[in-house]
C-alpha cells in the first residue's frame, strides 16, 4: 500500500546503487509531466528515516518539475530486508544485472548476510550470487562510476571488453584507459566494438589516436579495412562469416528475450523446448570458445 510522503524526507544514499539511463528519464520526464508519477517510489523505514531504493529517475523527474510530495510504498523496516523485497520484485523486469551486484555486495560485506543465506532467500544459486559478487571485483572504481552513471552502455562492457580482460597481454589500466576514451561520446555497441578491437588488437598508432580523442578517424580506418582479409583460406573467410553472423544473432535473442511481449501459450511451447536445446549446448560451446579465443588471440 502507498502513501503520499514529502520528498524531501527521502535519503538517497542508494542512487548510486542504480544506472542512469538519460534517454529513459527524459521521456519518463514527458510522462510525469502530463499524467503525474504512475508508480509509487520504494525504500526502506528505518528508525533514521526513509532510505530510497527504486524509483530515482521519478525522483530526479519530480525535483525538476517542482513536485515536492509524491507515492511511496514501504519494502520493510531494515535496509537488508528492503534491499531482498526489491531484488525478489525486479530481478527480472528492474534491476540490471550490475545493480543487483551492488547490492549483492551490500548484503555480504554491510549486513553480514552469506552467499548461501542470499541465494536461498532469493531462490537463486550460490553460483549466480558469486557471479555478481565477482563483476564488482573485476572492475576498478573508475569503471563502476561511469557505468553507473550511464557514460559507457554495460552490454558493452560485458560483452566486448570483458573477453579481452581475458588476455594476458590486456592489464586491467589499458581496459580503464580504453573506457575513459570512448565513455561519454555516445557511441553505437558496434562503434565500440571496432574501436576496441583497434586499441586491443591494432597497431600503436590506432591505441594512441583513441587516446587521444580521434575517434572519428579511427573508426574510418576501421570500417575500411575488408572483411576477407587477403591470404585467409575459404574455410577461414567462412567460419569468419558465420562468427560474425553467430554475434549478431546472438545480441538480437538476448534483447527479445527481455521482452515483456511474447505471452502466447502456442509461443512458449515451442520457444521452452528451443531454450532447452541451446542450454544443453552451452558448456561445451562456451568452452570451445574460451579455448579458441585463447588460440586466436595467441596467433
């Protein structure tokens, strides 16, 4: 049940729990301002007073438009049980995969709660709490404040620069230098993705013109380079272009299936049955992959 509170009375020490997105909050923006905040805000009330936990882009939207009381509903009076209410509602429609990781964090090193008290108290494995907990340990403070307020896309980094922190010759500065280049220029996922090859796998003079802001150019340089590159064989040039097909593919399933739309009974038959099949195969071919990066990249 929500109630109307003062917004002033809200503590924000979470915020930066939470990833900005600006292009969201400039239409939810739009929305309050023509039919007022549709969904109440949630935190915690505690014996301090009442500690926000979701609903900042409505908050940040009711400070621009002069709202000064707005819908709140309660998740608890501890902070540790407000923060499981709110993964056990959004984990799969809300919170990012990054947000949950903070305060997965939260709950172990704050409010002294176990991998095991967290998964069974969300219903999850210990497997898929250790993963969370290990993408805040793999990352600097650098990285983390500009992804979490919006400056470099997160699928970006998870899946373009993470693999290259595989490499050995990739140190964790260059992958912190790479990211304070390109962050904040409003770049497509497939920009980046060229621009990182170049710094990781280019020549010096490419490292050093993304370092120095000539991104422009070197994307130019990059989209001119073939793609059947002279000397590879046939069966190269097509396993070549069935990798590149396979990453298309696979960025187009893993958005869809975010989707809140599909809903038909006839639907989920078919794509059960499909899901099961890929989930069978992936061990052996995330594995393959692992072993076939690691060959490549040592070519």
């Amino acid at each position: 049940m929500s109630e109307s509170v003062e917004r002033s009375t809200l503590d924000l020490r979470y915020e930066g729990h939470r990833l900005r997105d600006d292009a969201r909050e400039a239409r939810l923006l739009a929305s309050i301002a023509d039919r007022g905040i549709a969904e109440p805000l949630e935190g915690v009330d505690t014996a301090q007073g009442r500690l926000l936990l979701n609903g900042f882009k409505r908050h940040r939207c009711a400070d621009k438009l002069g709202i000064e009381v707005v819908p709140y509903a309660s998740l608890g009076q501890e902070e540790a049980t407000g923060i499981i209410n709110l993964m056990r509602a959004r984990t799969d429609r809300g919170l990012r995969i990054l947000e949950q990781a903070k305060f997965i964090v939260d709950l172990l090193s704050i409010h002294g709660m176990s991998v095991a008290e967290i998964a069974t108290t969300l219903g999850r494995s210990k497997a898929w709490i250790s993963m969370r907990r290990g993408l805040l340990d793999e990352m600097s403070d650098t990285i983390q404040e500009i992804l979490f307020r919006g400056a470099f896309p997160v699928y970006s980094y998870m899946y373009t620069l993470r693999p290259f922190m595989r490499m050995n010759s990739v140190t964790p500065d260059q992958i912190d230098a790479f990211v304070k280049s390109v962050a904040g220029q409003k770049l497509s996922v497939r920009d980046i993705e060229l621009l990182a090859q170049a710094y990781f796998r280019g020549p010096p003079s490419l490292r050093e013109a993304i370092g120095g802001g000539k991104l422009d150019w070197t994307l130019e340089q990059m989209k001119n380079v073939p793609e059947a590159h002279a000397g590879t064989s046939d069966f190269e040039r097509v396993l070549l272009k069935d990798l590149r097909t396979l990453r298309k593919c696979m960025s187009r399933v893993m958005t869809k299936c975010a989707d809140r739309r599909p809903a038909s009974r006839a639907f989920f038959a078919e794509a059960n049955l499909l899901a099961a099949g890929l989930l069978s195969v992936l061990t052996p071919f995330q594995e393959r992959m692992k072993e076939f990066h690691d060959r490549s990249g040592h070519a």
